[in-house]
C-alpha cells in the first residue's frame, strides 16, 4: 500500500496546541483524534489484504465467526450480535459472501422467521488464506510488540464495557 506524502509535522499534535490555545486543555480530543486516524490506517491496510480474496475487514470477520461455531452457521441474528452490528449490515455482509459463494443461507429450523448462514468450503479455504496474510502482517500492528498489543487491548477495554459492548461482571 504507498504512503501518502509525510507532512513535516504531526497534524494531530499541532490541532491540539491550537485547541489548547483556543479553549484549553482537552486531552480527550487528541486521544480520540489519534484513535480515529488509526482506525483509518488499520481497515486501510487490512482491506488491501483481503480485497484480492474478494472481501472486505468486516465480510472477513463474519466468515471468522462462522469458522468459530461448531457447526459452521449461526442464526443471522447471532452474527449481529456477536459482530456488535445493525442487522441491516449483517444481511448486507451475507448476501454479498452468499454471491461470491463463501456462505450459503437456509431457513432456521428452530426459528420460523429466523435465518441460518453457513460457511461454504470455498469459505474456509478463503478464511484460511486471508488469516495466513494477515497474520504475516501483524493485523497492520506491526509497529508495537505483543506486550503493547496486550496494553491496547486493555486501555480500550474500559471504554467498551461503558459502551454496553459486554458485561464485564
């Protein structure tokens, strides 16, 4: 993936000097200025990866999921929930892996209105694949060391418990 052009300086520590100037500090804005640019240049660095596979991150970690169920399907509402998205993007996910023939979907048995999707074996052999480079690259973490990927982990965790993402109990 090119670069794009280096600045001669860091935007985000120069927006907070400014911000500081202008209405104090607020440590917070840089943090979550810093944090967003990353996730910029983490789904960037990641899409490249699995885009010749025929996926994207999140087409990618839905097939993770299905992989990690015993049997190889989930209700779509399952998938939802444990992706921690809409379920409008979990059916647009599925169809578009439906269309290139990772996952097939059938009724549920045990829900009437519900939905099952399945990893095909052209999914796990895609999955397969796709983890290998992305592993080979870190996850586009490359920079930091396992202690600092562990420490990440752990800053941000706080903040998702306070989101609701899960109980920490």
């Amino acid at each position: 993936m090119p670069k794009p052009l280096s600045l001669s300086f860091d935007p985000i520590a120069r927006a907070d000097e400014l911000w500081k100037r202008r209405w104090g500090s607020v440590p917070s804005m840089a943090a979550i200025t810093s944090i967003m640019r990353a996730q910029q240049i983490l789904l960037g660095q990641v899409d490249a990866v699995v885009k010749p596979y025929g996926l994207t991150f999140a087409r990618y970690e839905a097939l993770v999921l299905l992989t990690f169920s015993q049997s190889g399907e989930l209700p779509m509402s399952k998938i939802g929930e444990r992706l921690m998205v809409h379920p409008t993007s979990v059916t647009n996910t599925v169809d578009r892996l439906v269309r290139s023939g990772l996952v097939a979907k059938r009724p549920n048995p045990n829900d009437g209105r519900g939905t099952l999707a399945s990893i095909t074996d052209r999914g796990r052999e895609v999955v397969e694949s796709a983890t290998r480079d992305l592993m080979a690259m870190d996850f586009g973490l490359g920079v930091y060391d396992a202690e600092d990927c562990s420490r990440i982990f752990e800053v941000l965790r706080p903040l998702r418990v306070a989101a609701g993402d899960f109980d920490a109990e």
